[in-house]
C-alpha cells in the first residue's frame, strides 16, 4: 500500500475512491486528520491532509510523529509526500513540479525523532540520501509516462514558517545551496527513514522566492493559491501514472 501526504493544495485527493476513513490514536499523540483508505487506479492507497482537512495546521505546529506512526501502523509501504515550495533560480518558476533529491533544514523545536525519551536507546540513522533512490526514479518514470516535464533532482530547504522569507534570507539560501524552499520537508523525511518506509517528494512550485522576479518586491498570496489550484491537476495526473505502473 502506498500513502500520500498532501500538503497546501492538495487536502483533498480527488482521484482517489475512498472506501473508509479512519480516526487514527498513536502513542505521539493525534495525527492531522483520518486517514482515507482507498484505491488510486488499482493501486492500495492511504491519505492524510498534512495540514488537516481544512488547512487549520501551520507548518510548526504539523504533528510529523503521529502522521508517520499512523501510516506505518496502517500498512503503508512506501510514502509519497505532496508539497508547495518557492523557487528560488530562475528555471523555477511558478507551476513547475520538482522531484528533490537533497534536503537542508533550517527548522528548530520540532519533535524530530522517535528515539528519545529515558528508556530509548540512541539510533543515529543514515540521512545521505535524504529521498529514496528508488521510489524517485519510479516518480520520474511515471512523470514520463503521463507525459508531465519535471525537474530531476533538487535541494529542499526546509524553513520554519509559518512566515515567509525574507529577500535577505533566501540570498543565503541560496548560497548554502538551497533550490526551492518549504516548511513541511523536516522532521517528516527523517521520521520516515527511522521507520525504514521509503520516503520521496513531489514539490509544486507555487511562487518565485522573496526578492526574485515576480516577487522582487513581495509575495502576493492569492497568486499562489491561484498557481496551486491550477497545478494540482497535474499532480494528481502524475500520481495516478504513478498507480497504474506500481
């Protein structure tokens, strides 16, 4: 079975045939909203809302412990993780989907492990290949059949949020290396791989980074709901390519 995580834009998988929903207790606490069981074309299917069903949970405040839990718990084999991002270099623009390879996290104060806690051992896991190889090369494979262009490979910075960056802020990201910039990618990559479920990323760029192009002298919200609600679509085509060759 394979889960989906949908983020800003995508509380709602609408190609998929939902067959129960279920209300979900971890030991980490509750995750962001039930979990919808059903299939994606033939394929098994699990999804939550990152956000909640009614995108009432910023960023920080995402319980990333329950929501992988309770995936694991479920049966998921594998996790696909939808998310909005900006971009940051000019081939980045607004409506392009990005399968990310690398990861940098800027976040603090999020509880980022399962391994903590009196009687639990210390585990340090292998984080060099934040994103599955395989299950990227199987999102790629499927942005060709649907016949969808996406860029292969990119570095995720995850921010804290739930504000936006500053002008000065994405300069430096920018030389640390950073591509496109979210708020999701971390703790949910790592908690991921500490669960051993293959984790990888689809990222819709939803606005051009604080300082570049159209948002040289800010960032219009309306512009990204509006790039968002127009691109969706091509998510979803591209996970439902996804199904139908798993």
């Amino acid at each position: 079975m394979i889960a989906i995580i949908g983020g800003s834009g995508l509380s709602q998988l609408s190609n998929l045939d939902i067959q129960r929903r279920q209300v979900v207790r971890t030991p980490y606490g509750e995750p962001s909203g039930a979990l919808l069981f059903g299939h994606l074309c033939d394929q098994d299917t699990v999804f939550v809302a990152r956000h909640g069903y009614g995108h009432t949970i910023p960023p920080h405040a995402v319980n990333y412990r329950a929501n992988l839990w309770a995936l694991k718990q479920a049966g998921a084999e594998a996790i696909i993780s939808v998310a909005s991002a900006g971009g940051i270099q000019d081939h980045l623009s607004p409506g392009t989907i990005v399968v990310p390879d690398q990861i940098l996290d800027y976040t603090w104060g999020r509880q980022a492990t399962f391994f903590d806690g009196v009687d639990t051992p210390v585990v340090h896991v292998d984080f060099t290949e934040p994103y599955d190889p395989a299950l990227r090369q199987r999102i790629l494979a499927a942005a060709q059949a649907a016949d969808e262009p996406v860029i292969d490979g990119a570095t995720y910075a995850a921010m804290q949020g739930p504000r936006l960056e500053t002008a000065a802020e994405v300069t430096r990201l920018e030389r640390d290396g950073a591509n496109v910039i979210g708020m999701t990618g971390m703790p949910e990559a790592l908690l991921a791989r500490e669960l051993e479920l293959p984790y990888a990323a689809i990222v819709l760029v939803v606005n051009d980074a604080a300082g570049r192009r159209s948002a040289r002298h800010g960032i219009r919200m309306e512009e990204i709901e509006t790039t968002a609600r127009q691109a969706m679509g091509r998510v979803l085509k591209l996970l439902q390519h996804f199904c139908t060759h798993a």
